[in-house]
C-alpha cells in the first residue's frame, strides 16, 4: 500500500504491487499486488495463519481522486503455496507454553523438522504505519520435533504479546501458536 509520493486524500499513485524482503540477499521481489489503493488511514496486519489482512484507506469527504475505501483484502503470500499453485504442506507447533519470560527457554514440539523458529510481535497499526509489528529470529537447539527455543531480552523484545512461528526448509511457516 501507500503512495509513490508524500500525499493524503488521493488514491492518485497508490502502489498496488506487494513486495517480499530476503534478508539473506538484501533484496525485494515484487508479487502479486492488491486490486485496491490502500492510502491514508490505511492497515497492513499479519494474521496468525500467515495470511496479510490489507484493509481501509480514504478520509476523503469531497476530495477529488480520492475514494474511502470500506473493505478490506486477505493477501495469501506465494510461501504458502508451491510452485503448481497447490498449498504447501505446513509445519505445526504442537505444543509450546503459553507465557515465557526474558532470558528464558521454552520446550516447543512440531510436527516436522523445523530450521528456523522466529517471534513476531502482534500489530499496532494506525494512519498506513505499523509501529510495532517485529519479526525477531530466535536461536534454538535441537531436532526430530523436539526443540529448546531461547527467548531474549527485554532490549530486543518489548513487552507485549508474540506470534511463534516455525519454518521449514523450504520457508513455509507454521501457524502461530
């Protein structure tokens, strides 16, 4: 969402086109786009089944070029199917606590190797900014479904509410638990 430019009260410019971050190579790829300008007073939120919930944008009143947009679009990204289209077999977290502490580990069991767990905080979104949404990579050992994940400190996680994610070998996420 947002706009090719600084502006409100337009959709004039609205970028369509999603792009996925590949921390690996530091680079973007673009990917299937939204079909709705998504602007001002806007919201982009990752739901805990890996899906992106894209909704909103407008406060136009009689503004011309500009429309408020009262629906909302569910983004399914490419890393939850396979190449054919067909949806990709998912990992599960099978067990895990509910509530851990700073400094800490957890036991979590899945129902398949796992090769990277990540934490990603739940959103607080307003006027087209997500100020608090984080995924921080979290180390871990273990194997076979059984895992010891660490929790950092409350310098890299501010307090509040996480998503537990855990990824395949080919990047296809679990739901969060």
């Amino acid at each position: 969402g947002g706009l090719n430019r600084a502006a409100i009260f337009t959709d004039v410019g609205g970028r369509l086109t999603a792009e996925i971050y590949n921390p690996g190579t530091n680079s973007w790829r673009s990917v299937a786009g939204m079909t709705t300008p998504r602007t001002y007073h806007s919201v982009a939120i990752l739901l805990t089944n890996g899906k992106v919930f894209v909704g909103g944008g407008g406060l136009c009143d009689a503004t011309p070029d500009c429309d408020n947009h009262m629906d909302a679009e569910i983004y399914s990204p490419p890393y939850l199917f396979n190449p054919d289209g067909s949806l990709a077999i998912r990992p599960e977290i099978t067990g895990a606590p509910a509530i851990a502490d700073y400094d800490t580990s957890i036991n979590v069991t899945t129902s398949s190797d796992i090769d990277e767990f990540s934490l990603i905080r739940f959103s607080a979104a307003t006027h087209s900014t997500n100020n608090e949404q984080r995924r921080i990579p979290v180390t871990f050992t273990g194997g076979g479904g059984n895992y010891s994940v660490n929790i950092p400190n409350r310098e890299l996680l501010p307090p509040g509410y996480y998503m537990l994610f855990a990824l395949n070998s080919n990047g296809v996420p679990s739901e969060a638990y």
